[in-house]
C-alpha cells in the first residue's frame, strides 16, 4: 500500500570519519544482517553485536568505537552524550524502508468503493509517514548539536567510496536471491 520511512541511517563513534579507510580496525556495533557485516567488514571495520538496550554503556565505557542508527534513534537513546558517540557523520549509508501491507485476501474481496477508501488512507497515511519521520530526524539533529554532538555533514564524506564497497554487495544479495528486477528498480 505504501513505502514508508524510518529514517536515514549514519555512523557515530569516537573519532570523525570521511570515507571508508578511516574505519579501519574499528568496532561498529550493527544488526546482524550477513548484509550489513560485509558491508561493514568490506569497510575495513569489526563488526560487533551489542544489544540495543546496552549500547549506551558500550559506546560509553569503549567496548565499541562506533554504532550507526538514524538521528531520532540514536539520540532519543542519547548515544550521542557516550564517550564514543560524540562525532556523527552523515554516511547516509542506509535508508531504512518499512512497507505498508495489507491482507491481499481481504484486499481482493472488498468493493471497489472500499479499496479506493483504503488506498487514498495509505497514500495519505504515507504522505505524513514521511513528513512526521523528516521532522523528527531534524528535530533529533538539532538536539545532539545543541547537547555537544560534532556532525560532519553528507558533503564531506567520500559516498563514492561508499558506494564502491555497497553496490557489489547488493548485487550479489539480489542474484542470489532473484530480486534483479527489484534491485533495478531501487536503483533507478
């Protein structure tokens, strides 16, 4: 019915980083995604897991150098006050994505009527998903700043070589599991 948002994923840790060789030999606690390991690995990093409810401390006595979450996330948790949270830097690396489904069974024996009703509700619906989700990450910016945070911004970090290490790995990951077509489509 719709794509919704949840925020555009960075990196924060204990020093500032630019591109990709700067997170050589580097803790980053992620998701446990195969995905986001290579990913992070192929960035020269040691992924790590921690859990979320603990990450605070992590970040704050160095059992890890670094995390990555969206603004509201990681300051609503005040990852950003930790001994090693201090420096966001605006990789952008993920643009996190959450669907909005419905039942196709129930779907399909609606009246027409009542599947225009639902489908103008989840256009509207994502229309102020996205917008209520860019507020809160502006808001969350604005708040780790105004509480000490060091932000280097999207325009000085090196998203080629980002994107380097990136593209391969999700062209592995959609042959491997058919999703070409939808890669493509991502892409465009």
């Amino acid at each position: 019915m719709g794509y919704w948002s949840a925020g555009v994923r960075n990196y924060y840790g204990k020093k500032p980083i630019h591109s990709p060789k700067d997170l050589k030999g580097m803790t980053i606690r992620i998701g446990s995604s195969p995905v986001q390991q290579q990913f992070w690995k192929g960035c020269g990093a040691i992924p790590v897991s921690v859990g979320w409810g603990v990450l605070y401390d992590a970040l704050n006595t160095g059992k890890v150098d670094s995390a990555e979450n969206d603004y509201t996330n990681m300051s609503l948790k005040n990852h950003h006050k930790a001994k090693n949270g201090k420096y966001i830097c605006e990789t952008e690396h993920d643009f996190t994505t959450r669907l909005m489904l419905v039942n196709g069974d129930f779907f399909n024996k609606l009246t027409p009527a009542q599947k225009k009703w639902i489908e103008q509700a989840a256009s509207y619906a994502t229309q102020v998903e996205r917008q209520k989700t860019f507020e809160q990450a502006s808001g969350s910016k604005a708040k780790t700043i105004a509480e000490g945070a060091v932000v280097v911004e999207n325009s000085d970090i090196d998203t080629a070589a980002f994107k380097a290490i990136a593209l391969p790995i999700q062209d592995e990951f959609a042959k491997k599991n058919g999703m070409e077509r939808f890669l493509k489509m991502a892409r465009q």
